[in-house]
C-alpha cells in the first residue's frame, strides 16, 4: 500500500536510466541542487523567503527573486537585514529536529553513495557540508582544494558560512554570472557539465536560478551541450522543455536516489546502508562489554585484562571512524574498507615482530571493528572480548571461564606486560587503562 503523506506522496514510480547507473559507478555524475531540496522545499516553512520578504514590502505584482532583493536592499541598511533574515531561517531550521530532518533529507540521501562526489549548488545552506561531509569551494581561493580526495561542494551562489558571498540582488546575479563567464571556478564547472553526466534536483520550471544557469548553458556550450537530466515534481518542466537533449523524470529526488543507492546496494556496487545501523548497535554493545571488562580488570588486575581493554578501545575507534565516514559514503564502499583492513593486518605482523603487544591487542580490535560494516557479521556472534595468545571471544562467560582454568595465554605478553603497566596492576589503584587512537 502507498504512503499518501505529505513526505512520500511524491514518490512516483519512473525508470531509472542505465547512464546515471553507469555514471555514478564510474564517479562520472554531477549533482546540481537548488533550494528545492532543502529549507525552501514547501515542507520546511509555511512560506518561502521570496513570500516573507514580498510580504515586508507588501507588494502586489510579481518580480524575479533578485529584482525583489534589490528592492528589499534599497531600504535603510536592507542588506543587513537581508543577511539577518537569511541568517534567521537556518538558525531557526537548526533549532528543531523536525524541521532539520526535512530540510536535509535529500542530502542524507546521498551522502552514502560515495562516488558523488562532485555537487554544484545555488543554496546557501551548509547542509552539504555537514551531512555529506562535503569540502565548500565559494571562491576563487577555495579553488585550491579541489584537488583533494574527498567531495565537494561548488557553491556558486555563496554561502552562510561567509556571509559577504552570498548572491542575492540582481547586482549579486551580475558579478556572479560575470565571474562563472571568465573566472576559475567557472572554467572549471563548464568543464565538469561538459563531459559528465549531470542531475539537477530542487527546481521547478519557474524558478529563476534554474533558467539563468539553463540560459547561461545554453550560452556557454552552444551547441555541445550535453544530455541532462532533471529530477522535479513540477509537470510544467515536460510541458515546457524544449531541448532534446533534457530527460526530465517527475518522481522527488530523495526517493530517486533511494531508488538509486537501493540498486547499487543489490549489485553489490554499495555496502548496504542499514548495515551502519548495525555498526550502532554493535557501539551500544561494547559499551556494556567495556562495563564488565573494567569491573573485572579493578577485580584482577592482570596484564591479560588491560590487553582487553585495549582490544575494546580499538572496536569503538573503528566504530567511530566508520560512523564519521558514514556522510561521505566511505564507509559503504567495500574496496575502501578492505584495503583499511589489509592494512592494519600489515601492521599487526610487523608489531607481532617488535612484540608491541599493546599496540597489537589495539589493532586486533580496530581490525574487527572496521570488519562489523561488513555483511554477514550478526551481533550475537560479534567477539566484544580477547585474549593476547587466543584472540578475540565472543562472549564475556566464555572470557572469564578461560582464564579461570588459564590465567595466561601468551607468556611473553604477560611478562613485559607487568613492566608497561606496574602503575596500573597496583590493586588501589583507579585509574582505567585506555589506548588513544594512535599506534606506538
């Protein structure tokens, strides 16, 4: 049965092309937002910025976006009280869960599927960056970075993190479209929608900033321009298109890249996003496993029991590190992830070799830990606990049941063991040995 509310009653049905399938797996897709997709999405506010703003000048007749602000920025210090009205709604939008969860839902979307990594935006918003974990280049400066390994986000129209770039006024429109003909940044991005497949998402046919870029496309390439598609609720856009080189497919952008990550999930192109639930759990679980392994290290303090504490230090590092890596998609991308564990089973063998055994209890578990995103790795059989000379135990009763019958399992460990840690084996002591996310 469909779901009619006011989230999922756009979820159309559509065919998803073959192109952006073969375009995302490669890293060749290029997603270009508009504020459709976050706080000016009609679910957010009950009116848009365009409606608050006309209705503090109250006007009647209609006007472009830019036109309006420039009107509202006439007014004493109207800049200013344009950027605090900006400055305002984010604010207000962050303040409540309910409210941040809509706005954002397009980009928690996306953010698992790793290989997006390049998105161009005319929002102002830093959703991009904190759900995605997407690296901003707003200005020529910023240009720098696009060399790094990591996603980005091409914020052609500013941003709240810099107040002094955002593109508002028609004058704004001007310098900006000025820059994006000759500048850097432009050069750059005319590049990228040449030769890469791109999306645009949060549009409708009558928004002004998709039909300034659109004409400034057309402009710019002439005729080379390539094959776009356009994701929108708005059935004006099938109506009024007229390029034959423009797919438009009505269905909401969230729900067509769920539809998106959902395949590559099924050919194995993804790990499957739910495994990070997972991966939560599995966090909650240590904590309890690292409750009873403190109670029994200040009951025995024995080498043995520092050395587990150190393996549990390692599990929550690699849950924290797969929980971070979560926004820009790395954590489901398997290659990633096993070339990680490669790795640090290299260095395991070499710190076996220099018997850095608190080093190796410490890796044993970060191994294991970055192994929990993976499939097939059910929490009941997930080893929380270990033992230097038998590796890691699944359970804490079988932990304690093994070294009541053998206190110690690998005697060199245990000997340089009591040397490392002759602070921490005094009985009175209360201090809890803890490994830092570092290695030697």
């Amino acid at each position: 049965m469909n779901c009619n509310c006011a989230l999922c009653k756009n979820n159309l049905p559509f065919d998803l092309p073959e192109e952006i399938i073969e375009a995302t797996k490669s890293g060749d897709l290029v997603v270009f937002a508009g504020a459709g997709i976050s706080t000016e999405g009609k679910l957010v506010f009950k009116e848009t910025l365009y409606e608050d703003v006309k209705g503090d000048l109250v006007l009647n007749e209609e006007i472009d976006f830019p036109s309006l602000m420039s009107k509202y920025c006439k007014q004493i210090n109207g800049r200013t009280q344009l950027l605090e009205k900006i400055r305002h709604r984010f604010e207000y939008c962050q303040q409540f869960a309910e409210l941040y969860r809509v706005a954002t839902r397009f980009h928690k979307e996306i953010s698992s599927i790793y290989s997006i990594d390049k998105i161009i935006t005319t929002n102002w918003d830093n959703y991009f960056e904190l759900e995605c974990n997407a690296t901003p280049i707003v200005t020529a400066e910023d240009f720098a970075f696009y060399k790094i390994d990591s996603r980005k986000v091409f914020k052609i129209h500013g941003s709240i993190s810099n107040y002094g770039s955002i593109v508002a006024t028609t004058e704004d429109y001007k310098k900006c479209y000025k820059n994006l003909n000759s500048g850097l940044v432009g050069g750059y991005l005319k590049t990228l929608l040449a030769t890469k497949v791109v999306v645009f998402v949060g549009y409708s046919f009558s928004d002004f900033d998709f039909n300034k870029i659109y004409s400034f496309l057309k402009k710019e390439m002439g005729l080379i321009i390539p094959h776009y598609y356009i994701i929108t609720i708005d059935t004006n856009f099938k109506n009024k298109i007229k390029n034959g080189n423009t797919t438009v497919i009505e269905t909401d952008a969230s729900y067509f890249f769920s539809v998106l990550r959902e395949h590559l999930e099924g050919t194995n192109f993804l790990i499957p996003k739910k495994n990070l639930e997972t991966v939560q759990l599995f966090t909650y679980a240590r904590s309890n496993a690292h409750k009873e392994s403190e109670m029994y290290y200040s009951k025995h303090r024995t080498t043995t029991s520092i050395y587990n504490l150190f393996y549990q230090d390692g599990l929550q590092h690699a849950f924290d590190y797969l929980e971070y890596h979560s926004k820009s998609g790395q954590s489901f991308n398997e290659q990633k992830i096993m070339n990680s564990i490669h790795s640090y089973e290299h260095i395991k063998r070499q710190l076996i070799k220099v018997k850095n055994y608190q080093d190796l209890a410490y890796v044993e578990g970060y191994i294991i830990g970055m192994m929990s995103i993976l499939p097939d790795m059910p929490l009941e059989h997930f080893p929380f606990y270990y033992i230097i000379g038998l590796g890691p135990i699944v359970s804490f009763k079988k932990f304690s049941s093994l070294l009541r019958s053998t206190p110690v399992y690998h005697i060199t460990a245990d000997k340089l063991g009591k040397k490392w840690f002759k602070k921490l084996l005094i009985k009175n002591s209360n201090v809890v040995p803890h490994h830092i996310p570092f290695i030697g």
